[in-house]
C-alpha cells in the first residue's frame, strides 16, 4: 500500500516525494546546515504541497536562511504605508534581506484576505503586518506558524507591535482647536465594515470627543459623517456637515479627507481659516502643500523600529513580545490660522 494513501502525512512521504531519505529531511528540518541549499528547498516544497507539519522547532529550523521577509500593508489606498515601507526597507536592506510586499485592498476590511491566502512555513523568514487588525482567525494561523510577525499601526497582545500614539493625536487637534476659540466642531471620519476594528482611528477619535466634552463641547452625532477615503469622496460628505452653516471647524481622520474639507468649503465660498478651521493627521506632502494644520507622524521611524524588532524575534531564541508606542506632534500651518501648537 502507498504510503501517500495513509491517513496522514509522515516523514517517509516527504522523502519519497523529494527523492530523498528519511534522514535527509529530518536534518532539513532540524539541522539546515548539514544539507545541501538545493536539497533543503526541494524538502521543504515537498512537505508544504502534502501539507506535512512538523514540530514548530523544526519549522523554525528550516525556515532560517530563507532571507524572505513579507509585508502586508494597504500601500496603495494609504501613501502612509509607503512611508513606513521606505523606514523598514532602509534596516532589512542592510541586512540583505528578500522583501516581498502584498498590497491589502484597505485598511477598513472586514478581514484580511492576504492573511488567510499567504504562504507561510518555508517561504518566509518574518512577517510585517501594517494597519491591518488580525482577526482571531488570522492571528491563530500565524500562531500554528510559528512565524515572527510584527504588527504596525495595530494593536494585538499575541504579537510585538509598534503604534503610533493615537489618543494623544485626538487630544492635541481638539485641545488645538478649543484653544483657538472653536465650540461647533465637525468631524469627518473614514467609514469601515461593522466587523472591521480600524483601532488608530476609533483611538483618536475617541479621544477627540472626550477632550470636546471635558472642555463642556461635546461632539454631537449628527456632526460627525463618515465617508470613503478619497478626496471626492470626503468633498460630498463634508458638504453635508457644512450645510446648515453652523459649524466653525472640521476635523478630519487624516489628511486625504481633510482636503476633501478644504474643496467642499471653498464650494460653498467659506474662507479658510476665517470662516472655517480645518485640521488634517499624518502631514504627508499633501499637508504642506496646501497649508493644512496636522499631526505629524513618524511613518519612516515606525517603519524602522518594525524592522529591527522583527530581526531581534528572528534571532531569539525565546523570544519576547513587546510594544512601542510613538508620540505624535501637532504642525501648525495657515488651515487654522493659529499661531501656537496646542500641548497635551
């Protein structure tokens, strides 16, 4: 009888199917070095296309020396993630290492396709995931993996994560706006399937809110919308939060939106900042271009810090889990017309 035929997958079929022996694939698997590049590949494709598991500490063994490291992100929908990818590329580069990039639709899906179609074992050495929140689903198949994994721009206790400080991006806006006289302010924020926790802007604008409320403003529903993320589209949705002429201010989830703000209002012959403030977040080249107040954030560090941390995972040998967490700084530009950033 075959052995391919048996219930399930063992060592003997792994060595039948790459043309080796038994103990070949056990040093492929535990001791790389003692096996030649080539072979080692061909053991390895062997025992993932029969979906052979082996120990995790196996898997961890063979997978060193790949030199493949992938990276999810929604490079094209968000410029931002372009910006972390420069910082990670800048350290993984000088450790010549394969990047290999997969694009997310966006960051506001339901759940990551990518993650429950990637290849993982053999192919990759480490995983960088940004602004892409893990379902339990997702997180678990990493788990069984074994596989480093850096989370960016998203928060999971499981994994090492580096985050930007997002309350604290919420609070310096409001506490900026207030300061400058603001009491009837708008908020624009990107909207996102029920199911998805996009945690960075849920963070800042829940943080937003509440500055407005300690300060007796608090942020009345019917003025926050939601909206998709492009210009156009924020253009429409401002439109509507600036159509009965209360408002004073918008503020928006990031800077592609903001300027959605700043269109809709010249639309409807309101000068910025007289008539209407207007504040961005993440001061990417559109922000200065056109004058938008903002919250810098540190894309490229965050970039870097991912990858140094992921290197350290790959060359522990028990690992630990850690997070950090980057502050954030208002740019004060003509959008407000203020002079003085806001301190929190």
């Amino acid at each position: 009888m075959s052995r391919m035929g048996r219930a399930s997958v063992t060592i003997y079929d792994v060595a039948d199917a790459a043309g080796v022996s038994i103990s070949t694939v056990s040093n492929a698997l535990n001791r790389p070095d003692r096996v030649r590049e080539d072979t080692r590949r061909r053991v390895l494709q062997a025992a993932q296309s029969l979906g052979f598991t082996p120990k995790s500490e196996a898997v961890n063994q063979a997978r060193k020396g790949v030199g493949r490291i992938g990276v999810i992100a929604p490079f094209v929908a968000y410029s931002s993630y372009m910006r972390r990818l420069a910082g990670l590329l800048e350290v993984l580069n000088k450790a010549n290492l394969e990047v290999c990039t997969y694009d997310e639709e966006s960051a506001a899906s339901r759940t990551s396709l990518l993650l429950s179609r990637l290849p993982l074992g053999s192919r990759l050495d480490g995983l960088v995931v940004m602004g892409i929140p893990l379902d339990d689903e997702a997180a678990e198949r990493l788990l069984a993996a074994s596989l480093p994994t850096v989370l960016v721009d998203s928060e999971d206790a499981r994994f090492s994560c580096v985050v930007s400080d997002n309350a604290l991006s919420g609070r310096l806006v409001a506490r900026h706006l207030l300061d400058a006289g603001h009491t009837r302010i708008g908020y624009l924020t990107e909207e996102h399937e029920v199911a998805a926790h996009p945690q960075q802007g849920v963070q800042r604008s829940q943080a937003f809110a509440a500055e407005l409320a300690a300060a007796g403003h608090p942020l009345e529903l019917q003025r926050v919308v939601s909206t998709a993320h492009s210009v156009d589209a924020a253009r429409v949705a401002a439109g509507g939060l600036l159509a009965d002429g209360s408002l004073t201010a918008v503020a928006a989830h990031d800077d592609t939106l903001a300027v959605g703000v700043l269109h809709a209002a010249a639309e409807r012959g309101l000068r910025v900042p007289t008539d209407l403030a207007v504040t961005g977040c993440d001061d990417g080249d559109v922000a200065a271009a056109v004058g938008l107040t903002t919250i810098r954030q540190p894309f490229e560090e965050s970039g870097r810090l991912a990858a140094t941390t992921l290197l350290e995972l790959m060359g522990a040998e028990h690992p630990t889990r850690r997070t950090t967490v980057l502050r954030q700084d208002l740019v004060v530009r003509g959008s407000t017309g203020a002079a003085l950033p806001a301190t929190v």
